[in-house]
C-alpha cells in the first residue's frame, strides 16, 4: 500500500507540474514530437535514427524545426558507446508563410555516452561535438547531458515500468558568445517492452535572456538486425 501510494503522489506531482507551465499562451509554449531509436547491426555496431518534429506553439501546427539526425553507434559495453553522424536541421520563424525554410543547417557530430547506477537511479552522461554548417556559416559546438532515470514501480526499468525522467543540458560555443543556451527536463516514462518506450514532459529552453517551454511526445523503438543478419548469412552459405 505504502509502494502504491508513494507511486500516485509522485505521478500527481509531474502531472500537476505539466499543465502548470502549459496555461500560459500558446505562442509561449511549443511543443516536440520525437522519435529515437537503437539499431543493432551487430554486437558492436548499431544505427542511431532520430526524428523530431518541433512547433512555436503547443499545437503542431506552426513549424519551428524538423530534425532528421543519424550516426553510428560503436559499443564499448553495454555501458559505453561512441557515435559519429549527420544531422539536417531546417528552422521556419513564428508564424511564416514562407514553404522554403529560413535557415538550413548542416550537422556533423560525434557523442560518448557512459551510463552508471546508484541504488535504483541510472544516471546517464552525454558528451557531444558538433560541427555546424548554418546557411554559409561554420560553428563549433559542445554539449553535456546529465539525465537520470527512476524507476517507479520496479527496482529497475524493465518490462511494463513507469519511471521518470530528468535532465539539465547545457550547450556552449567556441566563439566569443561562449554560453549557446540551456535544456532543463522532467517527464513520466512508461517502457512498453525491453525495446519500445514513451515519454511525456516538459523542457525549459533558455537561450540568452530568452526562455521557452515546450511540451515532449517522445516514443522509443529499438530494433534488433542481427537476427535477419545471421538468416541472410546462412541463406548464402547453403
């Protein structure tokens, strides 16, 4: 019962925060749909694929970004991997009429992500590079994610979990402007399955003296290749 309760009043605090933020107005809140998934092409190499759909308003109807974004993965351990890919990034500006975009960017970016658990909290660390090609403009840019995972009904996240999930990222130039702008995250998480998962929750965004929230959708959906792999090789070898 104790378990229970605990559970309920951690779900109402999150659900409760959620709408808070989103009463403001809709040009003050946005909203991202997001895809993320981890494909393994084998026990050391997977395929990152990502789609996010990003809007100025919390309906998905004034486009702000839309993100398309992949890389190879390379796994040290279940804990550890590197990634290098490519990113296409084109930004619409409030309320345009404009089909063409007004920027266009783009990415070229490498990442390390360490994972570790304390207790029943999996901490997740993300170093990332990214080499930026905005219209005829080249930056540089770093990143660091610190994100943490607490499992809710469980001792850890598996199967038919709720968790919930938190992150500050902060993002920073190698220019005059150092700081880029910051990422401050909290959301419910259901793990559907070892390989499918949702997410819903808020991001704060502050970009100089500019701060934004957006509402996240975000589904996870992993696959494993190695199986259709390993049917093909022994197709051949008969």
């Amino acid at each position: 019962m104790m378990k229970r309760y605990l559970f309920h009043k951690i779900t109402f605090s999150l659900l409760f925060f959620l709408p808070v933020s989103m009463l403001a107005q809709q040009a003050e809140t946005g909203n991202w749909l997001m895809y993320f998934g981890m494909n393994k092409l084998s026990d050391k190499f997977s395929l990152h694929t990502e789609v996010q759909y990003r809007n100025h308003t919390l309906m998905p109807n004034n486009t702000e970004q839309l993100l398309l974004r992949t890389g190879l993965n390379y796994h040290f351990s279940d804990k550890a991997f590197v990634t290098a890919g490519y990113a296409y990034i084109p930004s619409y500006i409030y309320k345009s009429e404009q089909k063409s975009p007004e920027t266009e960017e783009h990415r070229i970016w490498q990442q390390f992500i360490l994972t570790n658990t304390i207790g029943r909290v999996k901490f997740e660390h993300r170093y990332r590079i990214e080499q930026r090609w905005v219209n005829r403009n080249y930056k540089n840019r770093f990143r660091y994610r610190l994100m943490l995972f607490i499992p809710l009904n469980k001792s850890k996240i598996d199967d038919k979990t709720w968790f919930l999930g938190f992150y500050d990222e902060v993002f920073v130039n190698a220019k005059k402007t150092f700081f880029d702008r910051n990422r401050l995250y909290g959301a419910l998480g259901y793990q559907i399955t070892k390989n499918a998962g949702v997410q819903l929750g808020m991001m704060r965004q502050q970009v100089s003296n500019f701060g934004k929230w957006y509402l996240q959708i975000a589904i996870v959906l992993n696959t494993d290749l190695r199986k259709k792999n390993t049917f093909i090789e022994n197709k051949l070898n008969h």
